[in-house]
C-alpha cells in the first residue's frame, strides 16, 4: 500500500527508502492517533462531567440561623456577637426600611452572614462553608 507518490513518477532511485519513509509516516500518524485519545481519556478522567457536591453539610445556612434563632439566648451572641433580641430589633428595622429577602436567601440569613463574618473574622471560604453556599454569594 502506497502512502505517498514518489516526487517523480516512474523514478524511483530508492525503493527501500521510499518505503521505510512511508512506514514511518504511517507510524507516526498511527502514534499521534494514539496520544491524542489517550490525552482525551485523560482529561475525561481527571475532570469528571458530574462533579462532587462541596457544600453538603446536614444543616444549610437558613437551618443554622434558626438554630441560633431558637436555642439558647447566649448562643446567638456568642456566634453572631449581638443578643438575639438585639437581632431581631436589627431585621426589624431592616425590613421598615424596604430591605427584603433576596431570590435566595432571607434577609435573616444575610445579616447572619454579616455579622458571622464580622465576629470570627473567617475568610469567605469557611463563611461559605459554615453557610453552606458559594463564595460568590458570601461576598455579595
């Protein structure tokens, strides 16, 4: 089977050579075929369609607040630094001046994340994760 035409038909000087070069190019094509399918599987592999939940703890962020909101009066300072009466006065407030709950979280929750952030000093991150959501909304 020929791959390549010599340079001038009916001329061949080489015919072994002109072979071997053909093996090559074949083996070679046949060789770039393979890395790219295996470079395919690969990258399948490490990146896979289906990612793993991150955020998958048991209470998510408006459960936490709740939690504090109803527990015991001390908890809610401790964690969010102000006593809860002084945190639903500040909702209170909040929602007389027209502020609402956003699409997605309530207004509670938004407050809680402020003040959590502003209390531990926790880098977004583990905000996010004590909040069970995206870094992008922490930072909002």
């Amino acid at each position: 089977m020929e791959f390549l035409p010599p340079v001038l038909p009916g001329l061949c000087l080489w015919p072994d050579l002109l072979q071997a070069q053909q093996l090559i190019i074949q083996y070679a094509i046949l060789l770039i075929g393979i890395l790219i399918n295996t470079s395919g599987t690969l990258v399948a592999a490490l990146y896979p369609r289906d990612p793993l939940p991150f955020h998958t703890s048991a209470l998510s962020g408006e459960a936490w607040v709740i939690e504090l909101l109803t527990g015991h009066p001390e908890r809610t300072r401790c964690e969010l630094g102000v006593h809860k009466y002084v945190f639903t006065q500040i909702i209170s407030e909040l929602r007389t001046l027209g502020v609402s709950d956003s699409k997605f979280v309530s207004l509670e929750e938004q407050l809680a994340i402020f003040l959590y952030t502003s209390v531990t000093g926790l880098s977004i991150r583990h905000v996010g994760e004590r909040f069970q959501c995206s870094n992008e909304m922490i930072s909002r």
